[in-house]
C-alpha cells in the first residue's frame, strides 16, 4: 500500500527513457502563441489579460529597476501554474511534486536577487543583518539568527511548493480508493466519500494556483528587499 501511494511521485519512463521533460514542455506546448490577426480569439485575450493582472499585482510595489524581472516572472508563474495544474489530470505526472526542481528554481533565482543586492546597494544589504539600535551583546546572536533566514529563503520556497502539492494527491488517492473499496459494501458512505473527492480536487485546484503565485510573489518580495532605492542609473538598459 505505502509503495502504491508513492509511486505517483516516480517519475515515469517509456523504454528505458524519462518522460519528466515531456511533462516539463507541456505548459509551453499548451501556451497559445501570438497570432498576426486584428482580433485576437478569446485564449489570446485571456491569457493577455492573465499576464497584464498579474504583472500589475506583482510589480507594482517594485522601483523601476525592478521591473527588468516581469518577463522572466511572468513565464515563471504560467510554467508552475501549468504543471501544477496538469497534474491533477488523471495517469499525469507532476514535476513540482519534487524537491529538487523546486530547488532547481528556487536557488538560483534567489542568488540572483541577493547578487543585485550585493551588486548594487551592498551596505544596505549588509545592513539587513544587523538592525539599527541592536545592544552590543546581541550583535553576534543577531548576525547569525539572519545569516540563517537568509539562507532558509530558497529551501522554505521549495520545501512549500513540494509539501503542499505532495499532501494533495496522496489525499486525492486515498479518499478514491477508499470511494471505490465502499462503493459495493456501503454505497451511502461511498456517495458521500465521493462527494468529499470532488470538494477536496476543487481545493486542490486552488491550491495549485495558489501555490504558483505565493511561489513568485516570495520572489518578488526578495527582489523589492534587494532593489529598494536603487537608482536606474545602476541598470544600463534601463530607461530614465
């Protein structure tokens, strides 16, 4: 039993080939492209007005250096909202269901907020370690309580998209089984087990798009703390 649990978790092969790229392409492949018409149809519209709501929500609170993110977070957000919401299909598998593309995520893009910091405004960064008016004798103890915070950021983003997403499908496939191991012995208690799925996959469809956004906007948040005050002239790209 606990092996047939697991096992939606293993990444599934064909002749000896992992099929975890396939399921990483998916999102893109699904994406509508752009198309040269006047009038777009009704998925381009969506997904323009998708990209725009969500560009404005994340962006906003940012200064203008900031804002050289939007293409790289946007894609972000349509690829895990994409995967995580195929993999609630029946016989899918989930890619964010593993920790280490979670981290693969989440690690680098985290060092590259915490490298702009450093670039860009580094006694301000330096400074977040240390708060003003901090007692002489706690300056070590407070050094190292945020060292480690610092260092927790891109463990607690991955460790949270993996949890979540991991304790909904074992519920999904607990409660269909015990739907289907009730359905001849207590159909009443089978009906209302089946009822309890159907609630359950509506939550975990919002969890699945919830997850995807509290995964970008952490990042967000990580970018705001490392560009705040900093001057466009730092960005040599970027417009006055």
């Amino acid at each position: 039993m606990t092996l047939n649990l697991f096992n939606q978790f293993a990444s599934p092969t064909l002749m000896g080939l992992p099929l975890v790229f396939i399921a990483l392409l998916m999102p893109w492949l699904l994406t509508p492209t752009p198309c040269k018409r006047w009038m777009p149809n009704r998925i381009m519209t969506l997904q323009s007005w998708f990209t725009k709501t969500f560009s404005k929500q994340i962006f906003s609170p940012l200064s203008n250096s900031g804002h050289k993110w939007a293409l790289l977070l946007a894609s972000l957000m349509i690829f895990l909202l994409g995967m995580n919401m195929l993999g609630l299909l029946p016989y899918t598998f989930t890619p964010t269901t593993q920790l280490s593309l979670n981290l693969g995520l989440a690690i680098p893009l985290w060092l590259a907020t915490i490298a702009i910091g450093f670039r860009n405004q580094f006694t301000m960064s330096i400074g977040h370690f240390l708060p003003e008016g901090t007692p002489t004798p706690l300056i070590p103890i407070l050094i190292i309580i945020e060292t480690i915070s610092l260092f927790i950021r891109p463990l607690a983003l991955g460790v949270r998209l993996t949890a979540n997403l991991t304790a909904g499908h074992l519920l999904i496939q607990l409660i269909s089984t015990a739907t289907m191991a009730l359905l001849f012995t207590s159909p009443l208690v089978s009906t209302l087990t089946f009822l309890t799925l159907l609630l359950l996959t509506a939550l975990e469809i919002a969890v699945a798009m919830i997850q995807a956004y509290v995964f970008v906007l952490l990042l967000s948040l990580y970018l705001q703390e490392n560009t705040y005050g900093t001057p466009s002239s730092c960005f040599p790209h970027s417009r006055p």
